[in-house]
C-alpha cells in the first residue's frame, strides 16, 4: 500500500485499511479521550470553571465500559462506513456498529443564531443538529410527580437525571433549568403557575416556590458575575448529580454541590409545592435554557473593542431571545 504520508494517524478501528500509516488506540473510544476538553480550569486563580468530565469519572457510568463512555450518548451509534470508499480508493468494510461524528449536546439556541452572524454556512445540516440536541435534552431528565393533600394541595415533583453529568452540565454562564408548574381547577381556569416565562420580554419571573438547577460562578466579595477571567469561587450549583454521585469524590474534583444538599447516591432531587386545595389538574414541565438575557446583556456592556456585544444581541433577539425548550412533562389529575 502507498502511504501518502509518514505520520502515524490513530483511530478507533483496529481492523482499518486506510491509505496512510495507521495505529489502533482504545484511548479514543474512552471517555478519557473527551476529558482532554470538557474538564476546563481558570488558567490565572486555577479555579474550576467546567467539570463534565470529572462528573462523569466519578458517576456509575464510568463503570460500565464502552456502553458508558461519553462516546455512547454523544456519538449515537450507527451503520455505515467508517471512511467513503470511493474517496479514499480502498475496499473499506461496511460496518454495524461505527459511532457518527456529530457530537451532540444539548445547546439548542445556537443552530439558530449562527447563520445570521456569519455567511455561506450550511442551514440544512444546522437545523438537523439542532434537531439532535433536542432529542439529546428530551433523553436527559425523567419526572415524576404525587400529591397528598393538607390544608393545601401538597404536590412533589421529583427530576431525575438520565445523564452521566451533572443536570445541566457544560459551561455555566446563561446556562439554566427550572420547573415549570400550573394548577387548574375543574373548569379548567389557571389558578397557580411556579416558573412563568415571559417569551416577550425573555424574563422568568420569580415566585416564592421558583425552582431553578444552575451554577452560579462568582467574585468572593462581589458574589456571582458572568466574568469568566475573574470569578474565583462557585457562588452556588445546586445541579442534579449522576448515578454513583459521591460528595467526597466531586469535592475533590472540583465538582461539589455548593449551597445545597445532596446526599451520596443520590441522582435525583425532590421539590414540594404548595398549591391550592380546590386544584383539579396539574401539568408539570422542565425548561431548559442555553443563553439567558441576563448573559447577553452582560457580554454586550462588557464589549468595549468593536460591535460584537450588539451582533450578538441583534442575532438573539431575532432569533427567539434563546427562548426555553421543554424537555419532560408530566400531567396528573387530582382526585
């Protein structure tokens, strides 16, 4: 075989033909291989910025081989070959099993805005990627929801996570999930809402019972701020650990619960809502978030150098103000 290049290029495949030297390598099959990126830390105060992989290192799914790597859940598994045959001039086998290359997450807003911030980009294949990470998000959470009734209508609604992360994971800043919860009565009217959004204003409007899952990054005697350079402390992250959560094993990484309580083992979380005793119906929702107008807003006062703060305004703006996507629902009749 010609070789068309002296580099040794390694893969996945072990049985590969490629026409270039080649080495087979377990290491990208890992999810030690997606740690390379997804652990990131402040390079000045080396505080924790991202902890995805460590999350996932320290959960039941780094326990459960090549069925519980990231790979498995963020390159979905498929039938094809692993190289065009008729690019590269070889006989490649078809396979049964080879991971795509999509690497879907659960940012959804973004499929949107990029076209509009730069030309000649590929919106058929943005929207099927959009598409993906909708799907990624509804595979993300289970809810569950029971009631008992009091002197009011006590309805606890528990959110269980389905990933090897935390629930929300990734880079923080605008980053958020909440519970959305209506009650009715038996003509059907409106008579309790906890986690109202407003989609013309983009704001979510605060309530007594609001429950929101988040990472608050921040300046020690300034408290939470989007500045990613300058916080030096996690203000607060009450986020739903995974499978196999362990305080101990998450402190140490870097990727505590801070400002909450979750206890070890624990992959879930139980919220308890107060609602009026005459409710007939109840319809709960988890909303999930990628760019909240709080975080724009703060890159567009903090770009001084030229007009990207307001492109990226304009751009969110008309493309929906990063409106949240619904990513489990659950209705139950009172009786």
């Amino acid at each position: 075989m010609l070789f068309r290049s002296k580099e040794t290029k390694r893969g996945p495949l072990a049985d590969s033909l490629p026409p270039h030297r080649a080495k087979y390598s377990k290491f990208y099959k890992q999810g030690e291989f997606c740690g390379t990126c997804h652990d990131v830390t402040n390079p000045i105060n080396k505080v924790p910025i991202e902890r995805t992989y460590s999350e996932w290192r320290y959960s039941w799914f780094a326990s459960q081989g090549e069925n519980g790597t990231c790979q498995a859940c963020h390159m979905q598994p498929a039938s094809g070959f692993a190289a065009e045959p008729k690019l590269v001039n070889i006989r490649a086998p078809y396979r049964e099993r080879i991971a795509t290359h999509d690497l879907t997450g659960g940012s959804n807003w973004i499929y949107d805005a990029l076209p509009l911030l730069w030309d000649n980009l590929d919106t058929n294949a943005l929207q099927l990627g959009k598409s993906r990470a909708m799907a990624t998000l509804q595979r993300a959470a289970k809810l569950t929801v029971s009631y008992d009734r009091k002197s009011y209508l006590a309805l606890t609604v528990r959110v269980i996570n389905q990933t090897g992360h935390k629930l929300p994971t990734g880079y923080p800043a605008g980053r958020r999930m909440w519970l959305n919860v209506s009650g009715f009565d038996s003509s059907g009217q409106l008579i309790f809402e906890s986690g109202k959004y407003n989609p013309k204003t983009a704001d979510l409007i605060s309530d007594k019972q609001l429950k929101i899952y988040q990472a608050k990054p921040g300046i020690k005697g300034k408290g939470a701020t989007f500045h990613f350079l300058l916080n030096n402390y996690f203000a607060f992250d009450n986020r739903i650990p995974p499978r196999g959560f362990t305080n101990k094993a998450f402190n140490k990484a870097g990727a505590g619960v801070v400002g909450y309580n979750y206890q070890d083992g624990q992959f879930w979380d139980d919220t308890i809502y107060k609602l009026p005793l005459k409710t007939s119906r109840v319809r709960v929702a988890i909303l999930y978030q990628s760019s909240e107008k709080a975080y724009i807003d703060f890159l567009r006062r903090q770009n001084k150098s030229d007009d990207w703060g307001k492109k990226l305004t304009d751009v969110w703006k008309k493309t929906g103000q990063g409106a949240p996507v619904e990513i489990a629902s659950e209705e139950i009749n009172i009786q």
